[in-house]
C-alpha cells in the first residue's frame, strides 16, 4: 500500500503544485475579463452612452443563464465526465463570450444594422449593453464551470494534503488578476492617449489572455491523465465504484447543511463581488478623484485576500477552526461596507479609504479560505462537484440580482444626477452592510450545528494518518 502510495504523481510535491499553478492560471486570467470594465465605468458612460442601471445589468449578465440551470447541468457534466473535459469546455465558452463583448463594444458593431435594431427595443438600455451583456453571460456560464471545476480538481489533487492552503493559494493567484486588471485596465485604456481613451483596447487584452489560459489548462490535462493511470482508472474518467447518479441531486438540495452553507456563500459573495464592480466609483464619487486613481485603491483589495488566504489556508490545514473564520469574516464585512456608507461621505479620506479597503481584504480571505474546503467534509466525494456547483448556483442568483438592485437604488437615490463622478452611494452601500448581517447569522447557526453534529468544520484538513502512511513510517 505505502509503495503505490509512493508512486503517484501527486505524492510528489512539485507535481501537485505545478499541476494548481496550471490551472490557478486560467482562473487568473477569467478574474482579470470579469473585471476588466469595473474601473471604466465613468468611461463606459461617456463613450457608450450607459447609465448606472444599464451598466448594473450588464454587471449582472455575467449570471444569468447559471441562474437558470446551466450551472446545475455543468455540475453534472463535471461529475459525469470529470476535470480535463469539463476545464477546457469551460475555457473554450469562456474565450467564446468575451469574443462576442469585445465585438459589442468595438466600433465595427456601433451603428451596424444590428446595432440599431437592439437599440430600438427597450431602449433604457443601449444595444451595445445588450450585446456585451450576452457575450458576458456567455462568458460567466463558462467562468462558473471553471470555477467548480478547479475546486474538484485540486480536491482531487490534494486530497489528505494541504487541500485548504492549495485552494488558498489558487483563490489568491485569482485575486490577483483582480489587482492587476484594477491597475492595467485604465491605464490601458487612455493608451491611444488621453483626449480619446478606448474600452476596447483593455477588453481585447484580456480577451487573449483568456485564450493563454486555455493553454494552461490543456497543458494540465497531460498531468491529470498520467495521474488517473496511475490510480488504476479502467473506466471513463469521472465514474467511480458508485457512479454519480442524478437522484443525488434531490439528495443534495435535501440536505439542511447544505442550505446553510449555499446561503451563507450566496449574502457573502453578494456584497464582495458587485461591490467590485462599483467600488470604483463609489471611491471616485466620495474622494473626488479620477478613475485612475481610484482603481489604484480598490486593487489594494485583492492584495490582501491575495497574501493572507494562503495562510489562513495552513492555518486551517494543521490547526482547524473553519467556522469561527466564517463568523469573525461576515463581522468585518458589515464594518466594512457601514464605513464606506456612512463614514467616508462625511470624512472623505483617502487613508480611511485604503484601511477599510484592506479589512474589507482581510474578510475576504477569512471566508472563501474556511469555506470552500469544508464542503468536502459534509459532501460525498462522488457528487462533490454537483455540490460545488449548487452552491454556485445559489450564489449566482444573489450575483444575478444584486448589481441589477444596486445599479436601481443607484439611480433612484440620485434623481437628475448626469454625472457620474457626483452621486451618492449611502443607501446602496447600506444593503451591501445589511447582506454582510444576514451572512453572520447563517455563520453563527453553522457553526452551532457543528457543535452539535461533530460536522469536522473546526478541525484541521491535514490527516495525521495519511501523512504517517505516505511517509512510509507504517
């Protein structure tokens, strides 16, 4: 047993860490896409005529068709056909619907036949909005899929290792893509020069970026098929002694654990990544300062998910304590957003900007780090990945709704307000708080049940017998 123990590929460390850089790598390319129009939002009213709410719909876009079951049947398809066929069907969609945003916004498709006639229907929102809204829904059923994909992976990869520092490292290489589109995307766009800066030019940057992270995760497959010859695997990949079946679905949406866990992620998630989206005009409103320069706060976010969520991840592999990290997290959410709301209008301050900006980071490593690697501990391994995918799917409803919401209290909160640098955000922030309350209180329950139930949410991930027998020492 210890000798085939030794021979697998991922009992070499280099291995299983080249094989996580691999496919971190298309996740950091997909976050750099999904916010590469965030800190352009001034801009994007400017050249292409979108208001607050049309912009709030396309930020929402990105969910929609998972909303309405693709994320389900992509959790199906992961379980049913595993990690390498699933990875790069999700790349493919991925790089397929920002080649179709990138045309909505170009000047080849303004004023085109087709153009006009989107543009003639619901007219609140231009038709280059519905296009690049489309190309971004696109996009976002890929970028899901990819999503619950790498978490089954390195699941896979580092399971009885340092599973909870492995999905902290690649839930900090994405962040940084967040960090680096924050920082290249304005500047890229004012590249044809400051009188006539282009959203395009940014878009196509990451629109071929996308297409390197396809290569990543190809390159990944090789490293995977070597991996499951190794175990042995004389069927498909994907099947296992006891097959993945659709009824385990309703066993599931069954489950009370399950419900928390989904609500918990969806309030959390709710009021970080719309915030993302909006954060940088909301600096720009409040500071009164340029787009530039705000973006170059808000990338400081990311930065400290980025440095501290591979910590907490060993933290939680050796010491435990999962679900006091998703309370302390949901606390300094609310603080958070009540600062932003209430307290930089009336002390406009750029180094309380960057304070709350940072604490707002340090929330959110604390509960992606302690969430996403407790579900294998309350899931079977054999529909982890439909798990994963139904509690996306439950986020993307909150993702969904809640930047459509937002853009409309935007708008309703500043009646007459053309300008896009002068409106005030207090109410919309207001919700951001109220969401971050909610999430506290799925936080507390969970973490009373595992009280109760012994679920393992506040012990260690690394198993002491494991690390005996591949050491040999047995």
């Amino acid at each position: 047993m210890t000798q085939q123990l030794k021979q697998l590929i991922n009992n070499k460390w280099y291995a299983r860490w080249a094989a996580l850089i691999l496919v971190a790598l298309m996740m950091f390319f997909a976050y750099m896409f999904v916010d590469v129009m965030s800190p352009l939002q001034s801009l994007v009213k400017t050249k292409l005529d979108w208001n607050a709410e049309a912009f709030g719909y396309y930020a929402g876009a990105e969910y929609m068709l998972n909303v309405f079951g693709f994320l389900i049947i992509a959790g199906i398809i992961l379980d049913k056909m595993g990690v390498r066929f699933t990875g790069v069907l999700s790349a493919s969609v991925m790089l397929i619907g920002a080649c179709i945003k990138l045309y909505a916004i170009s000047s080849w498709f303004e004023g085109s036949s087709f153009c006009l006639w989107l543009d003639s229907w619901w007219k609140e929102m231009p038709g280059t909005a519905k296009l690049a809204a489309f190309g971004f829904m696109i996009f976002g059923c890929g970028c899901e899929m990819a999503g619950i994909t790498v978490s089954k992976a390195i699941a896979k990869w580092f399971e009885g290792k340092e599973m909870a520092l492995a999905m902290g490292c690649e839930m900090a290489i994405a962040r940084l893509g967040v960090f680096a589109v924050l920082s290249l995307s304005p500047r890229l766009a004012e590249w044809m020069g400051a009188n006539d800066p282009s959203v395009v030019i940014p878009v196509a940057f990451c629109t071929v970026l996308l297409l390197i992270g396809l290569i990543s995760y190809s390159t990944f497959c090789i490293l995977d098929t070597k991996f499951d010859k190794q175990l042995g695997a004389s069927k498909a990949e994907g099947e296992t002694e006891e097959e993945f079946k659709l009824s385990d679905v309703g066993g599931i949406l069954s489950s009370k654990l399950f419900w928390i866990i989904a609500l918990l992620c969806v309030l959390y998630y709710s009021a970080i990544f719309p915030f993302q989206r909006f954060g940088t005009n909301m600096l720009q409103c409040n500071l009164g300062i340029s787009d530039t320069q705000a973006a170059d706060l808000l990338r400081w976010f990311p930065i400290g998910a980025l440095c501290l969520t591979p910590v907490l991840g060993i933290v939680l592999d050796k010491i435990g304590r999962g679900a006091t990290m998703l309370i302390v997290g949901s606390l300094l959410l609310i603080c958070c957003h009540l600062v932003f709301a209430l307290v930089l209008p009336a002390y406009p301050s750029t180094w309380l900007a960057m304070t709350t900006i940072l604490v707002l980071g340090l929330s959110f490593s604390l509960v992606p780090a302690a969430l996403w690697p407790s579900v294998p501990k309350v899931m079977d391994s054999r529909y982890l990945g439909s798990a994963y995918s139904l509690i996306f799917w439950v986020q993307n409803i909150g993702l969904f709704a809640v930047p459509i919401l937002f853009g409309k209290m935007l708008d309703a909160s500043n009646p007459g307000v053309t300008d896009p640098t002068q409106y005030d955000y207090t109410n919309p922030m207001l919700m951001f708080a109220g969401l971050g309350v909610l999430a506290l209180i799925f936080g507390v329950w969970l973490k009373v049940l595992n009280n109760k139930h012994n679920y393992g949410l506040e012990a260690p991930n690394i198993k002491v017998d494991d690390k005996i027998e591949i050491d040999g020492s047995v």
